[in-house]
C-alpha cells in the first residue's frame, strides 16, 4: 500500500525508555580520506519489521518484548535516536565490477555508526570493538552517484532474511540486526518503499577498500589500511616479515572456505565484484542472490548478468580473480610481486580441499581419500542430468540405507525421474563407498542431517513473504526467520518450507536494482 501524505518534519513519537549503548568510532580515527562525516536520514514513520535475537544477543541487547519496545527498535534503527546515529560516516572504497575496473565508489547509502562491544564487553584481534553497526539505506552520501541512497522494503528483507540463514547455516556471514520499514516512497521499476537494515560485522571493510588508495597512488593510507585490518582482526600478520603479504594470505585463506560453504549450500551470490568481497572473508551484501533449487552449475539469478560470469559453478574461479585483484592492490607494499601471485595462487588447492570436505561431510563420509574426487564428480553429474534439488537430495540420501539390496527411498528416486538409472549406478558406488566407513546408517544420517539444511532462503519462499511485507503484513517475515534460524531440525521447520519452488513458481529474475 503507498503512503499518500509524508510529513518528514512530523515529531517523532516519544521513547518508551530504552537506553541504547553509546558507540565508540574506530574508522574515524584512519582519517578523512578514508570516511567522511554523513548524517543519516531518519525513516518517517518507522515500524519495526523483525529483528533477530541472535544477532541482538552478539551486542548484548535483548530483543523487543511488546509493541512499546519494538517501537523504540523502529525509532533506534529507522535513524531517530541521537545516540545511536550520531557520528555517522560513509567510507570509501573503488572495485571491479565484472570484469571492469569502476572507479571510485564508495558507500553510497549505507553509513558506518561505530562499534559496539560483543555481549561479554569482548574485544577481538587487538585494540578495537567486537561489532561495527551500520545502516543501509539511510540516505545519500558523497558516494551515492546517480543513487538516490534508499532501499527498498524487498531488498531489505531479502538481504535482513539471507544474512540470519547463513549465520545459522554456520556460514561467515554479516549479520541483520534488525529491519525498518517506512512510508518513504521510492522510484524503482514501480514505486516501492524504503527501508533500513542494522548490519553488523567485525568490519565492513572490502577488497575494494584497498584497490581505492593503491590505484589512486595513496600508499601512505594502503599501509595503514593494512595496519590498522592487521590489528584489529588478523593481529599474527604483524609478526610475519611482510604483513602486507600475509594479510593477502589470510584473506585467500579464509575466502577459499567460505567459497567452499557456499557451494556445498548452494548458494548463489550472484554479484561478487570486488566491492562486495569482503577482507574477513565473510558473506557480504545480499543483492540479486539466490539458493539452487535444481543443481545447475550455470545458474545465476541475476538478469544483468548475461554472461552468467557469477554463476553458481563459476564461484571459485571469481574468487580468485577477485583475490588477484586484491593481491595487485596490495603490491606497492610487497616486496616481489611473485611472491603475491603464489600466495593468491594457493587459493585453488585450498579452495578443492575445502570442498572436498564440504562434499564428504554432506555424505556422511568420515575420511576423505583420493578417489573419492570421482565419486563426487559422478554425484554432480547425476545431480544435473537429473535437475535434482540440491538441498533436498542431501537430505534424501541421508534415508539411504547402505545394503545394496535395500531399495532407494521413493523421496530419493523422485529426484532421478528423468535418468533413473545414472542415479541407481551412483547409489551403487556410494554405497560400496559407505562398506569402508565406521559408521552405521543411523549414525551417518544423524551426521549428515546435521551438515544438509532442511531449509534455505529460496527464492519463492522470499517473494511469499515480501508480498504479504509490502501491504503491511510482517507475520510471514518474521515466521520465515524462525525456520531459517534452525535449518537443520525438522522439528522446527514446517514442512512447506521445505519444498522446491512450484512448477509455475516464476524463476528468481534479480537485478542490481535494489
Ligand atoms: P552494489 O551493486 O549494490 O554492490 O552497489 C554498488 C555501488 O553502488 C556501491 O557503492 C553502493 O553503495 C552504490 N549503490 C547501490 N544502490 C544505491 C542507491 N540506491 N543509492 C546510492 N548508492 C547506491
Ligand atoms: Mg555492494
């Protein structure tokens, strides 16, 4: 429903007396060249949409008990409340975006808060606080371009509702805090509404951080960017001979593994430009993303991306394109520029290595050997050939018993229907495999049930609940999150949230536009 009377300048509804935590700004000490002051603009007629106790329980906060405290939320985290808005900053940054060298670009409509402790007060890595705050969505910055600064309601509960299913998932990830919606209007295809998402994460600083001061020659500020990402999250780095060279190494390092999760959970990023890569190697800003449902390789769901270069199955190979790309950046504070190509170069065995864990653990495998790589590589094939659920197949073959003379689950056979047979010659090698493993059919459906979600953000499930979100109805918002924050346990997912999109369901058609 749109609104049809704004009243920015309306005062805003007293506080029921909540008292938020002060928060310290440690960006800002870099510099100015790295962030500049940006006031937020606060959400008129902010309303809480959800928000996630989890998260709330990283910083200590409890979640809203009643109507009077989710007001206070929705005026806190719509950008009314001094305390939490002041001294807000946008930072900059530049990127790759497909393929292309763009520029500088920069926070465009999401602004840094400061820091807030973790719920014991803790302090990570060095010097500084547990979480950086932010809001996305709070109004123009120097970096906003042709940008009007806003998201949209749809955006915000995709990126709100992904973010809570990849903690959960067990996936590096920033968090959402909450979600604030609003009566703004905003022009995109149609006219939507705005909205605001409190991201939290150790740092919000991306790969593209780095490219900006090393392209525009500002090496002075590259090397304390470095310094100051070494101290605060990767403090070993400091001892190393090139800190520069083994901040590069940590990073490759932890961007293999999480590449790895994605994959072995299906996830699509579906825009991972070198602005969307974060240096803690952590899942960072949630656009045209998307879950497989059918086990594509090629699959991307975002329509900008003809080429399909984000595809699915192209994942790894972007990442080390992107890790390139860092590691170039990094070079003026590198001493042989060799030795940065080898570093970003072992991101492929470690990247296989990874995966091929992801792979057994999904197959409930307990060791992993040499041939095993055959056996998955059959696995996929099948899969494909069969356009089989990628979330459900795991947990179908988790019901399969190891006698070869036992049949195959009707669940499981039902995701082989176009090629039977490809899926019974697999089930036959997987379960000669299984002949050389400890555990029993009980003990490995335990194990595997507990690495194979029952339940991911697909896209059909979003779209249900954003629906009911844009005529004012957050209920579904709110019970998606539930299920999503125990993908694992049948007990705590209905069981409609479970199945593949319909047969007439659309595909999930995303743009950048957001
Ligand atoms: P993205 O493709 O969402 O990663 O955004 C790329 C760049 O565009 C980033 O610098 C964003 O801050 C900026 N941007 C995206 N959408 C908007 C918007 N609506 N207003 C201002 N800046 C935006
Ligand atoms: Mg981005």
């Amino acid at each position: 429903m749109m609104p049809t009377a704004l009243d920015l300048d309306s005062p805003t509804p007293a506080l029921t007396g909540r008292a938020w935590p002060p928060l310290t700004q440690d960006f800002a000490t870099l510099g100015d060249a790295f962030s500049v002051p940006v006031a937020v603009s606060p959400l008129p007629d902010p309303v809480l949409v959800a928000s996630s106790a989890p998260a709330a329980a990283l910083v200590g906060l409890s979640p809203p008990r009643d109507a009077a405290d989710e007001h206070d939320w929705a005026l806190a985290f719509g950008g009314h409340v001094a305390a939490i808005r002041d001294g807000s900053r946008a930072t900059v940054y530049a990127g790759h975006q497909f393929g292309n060298w763009a520029g500088q670009l920069g926070d465009g409509r999401a602004l840094l808060l400061g820091d807030w402790p973790d719920a014991g007060g803790g302090r990570h890595g060095g010097s500084g606080a547990a979480w950086e705050v932010q809001f996305k969505g709070s109004g123009r910055t120097p970096f906003s371009r042709m940008g009007d600064g806003w998201a949209v309601l749809r955006s915000s509960i995709r990126e709100f509702l992904c973010s809570e299913a990849m903690a959960a998932l067990g996936i590096p990830t920033t968090r959402a805090l909450c979600l604030v919606g609003s009566s703004r209007p905003v022009r995109r295809e149609r006219i939507e509404t705005a909205a605001m998402v409190t991201r939290l994460s150790p740092s919000f600083v991306r790969f593209g951080h780095f490219e900006h001061f090393s392209y525009t020659g500002q090496t002075e500020q590259l090397r304390q960017l470095c310094d100051w990402v070494i101290a605060r999250h990767a403090p070993a780095c400091a001892d190393a001979p090139q800190p520069a060279l083994a901040l590069l190494q940590w990073v490759v390092d932890r961007t293999a593994q999480l590449i790895a999760q994605w994959q072995a959970v299906g996830f699509i990023h579906g825009v991972m430009n070198t602005d969307n890569m974060s240096i803690l190697g952590w899942t960072l800003d949630y656009g045209p993303f998307a879950f497989l449902d059918a086990y594509d390789p090629l699959h991307t769901p975002n329509t900008t991306d003809r080429g399909g270069r984000y595809a699915y199955g192209r994942q790894p190979a972007i990442a080390h394109w992107n890790l390139l790309a860092l590691g170039q950046a990094l070079l003026p504070l590198i001493d042989v520029p060799e030795s940065a190509l080898d570093v970003v170069n072992t991101f492929r065995p470690t990247y296989v290595q990874a995966m091929q864990r992801q792979l057994a653990a999904k197959l409930g495998l307990t060791q992993l050997r040499p041939e095993d790589g055959d056996l998955f590589q059959a696995l996929l094939d099948t899969l494909e050939a069969n356009h089989s659920d990628w979330t459900l197949s795991f947990r179908h073959l988790a019901q399969l018993a190891a006698d070869a003379r036992a049949p195959i689950p009707p669940a499981l056979a039902a995701q082989g229907q176009r090629e039977p047979q490809r899926l019974a010659d697999w089930v036959a090698r997987y379960r000669e495999r299984l002949r050389s493993e400890p555990r029993d059919d009980a003990e490995r459906a335990a194990a595997m049930n507990a690495v194979n979600p029952l339940v991911v953000l697909r896209h059909h499930l979003a779209q249900a609940a954003i629906a009911q979100a844009e005529v004012g109805d957050f209920d579904e918002v709110r019970r998606l999150l539930r299920a999503l924050e125990r993908p694992f346990d049948a007990g705590a997912v209905p069981p409609h949230y479970t199945e593949p999109p319909p047969e007439h369901a659309p595909p999930a058609c995303l743009s950048c536009s957001s």
